[in-house]
C-alpha cells in the first residue's frame, strides 16, 4: 500500500509532514496542506530539505530556548544577591483636600444662643 502524508508550510516557511496514512486506490483529498506519496521512512514532524527529501529540523535556537535561558539567567541572578531590601508597599493616595466654607443654616432652624439652649 502506499504512504501518503499531508504536507503543510509552517510559519517560518518550512513544509513539515503533518500526517501520515496508507491507502489504497487513490490518494485521499487534502483538507489542509497538500497530500503526496512518501517514502517509508518518513516520519511526522520532519521537514523538506534542499534536495526534495526528508529531514528532521537541525536544532537551532528558538524563541522558547531564548526566553528558558533568559529565565535561568534571572533566578540565578536573584539567588546571587545577599540580603536585598523588601520592596516597599504601594502608597496610598493622597486625599483631595476639600475647600471649608461656613456651614450654612436654614432660616427656620434657629441658633442656639437666640434659643437658649447655650447655658444649658
């Protein structure tokens, strides 16, 4: 029977074989990608070299390796320091000083000392 794998491009531009299957009779229809005969060695996740065949990708330095080495670095960096000062808490804001104006009375409410109510 032969083997046939969807081919799909990866965002860095490389076509990497996404799914492998045997069949017999025609080749399936490609929902994504495009589907052709491979050789029996091909595995999922290799990619299309310059000669036409299959490889795996070379390890190269990615972005997850880059931010994992970037986060050793730092807590090595943090384990370096002897004692380092607490950091200080978030400040409270200050209040918004209101203006004091004279508190106005009503006129039916009499004062206290037209009532005499002061003395006692």
């Amino acid at each position: 029977m032969p083997r046939y794998a969807t081919i799909i491009t990866g965002d860095d531009g490389l076509e990497v074989v996404s799914a492998i299957g045997e069949f017999d009779g025609a080749a399936p229809q490609a929902r994504l990608g495009r589907v052709e005969a491979v050789a029996p060695g091909v595995l999922i996740g290799m990619v299309r070299d310059a000669s036409g065949g299959f490889c795996f990708p070379r390890a190269g330095i990615d972005s997850r390796a880059v931010g994992l080495a970037m986060a050793k670095l730092k807590a090595q960096a943090g384990a370096a320091k002897p004692a380092a000062r607490p950091k200080r808490g978030k400040r409270a804001g200050k209040k918004t000083v209101r203006s004091k104006k004279a508190v106005r009375r009503s006129r039916s409410e009499p004062s206290k000392a037209a009532t005499g109510d002061a003395l006692g």
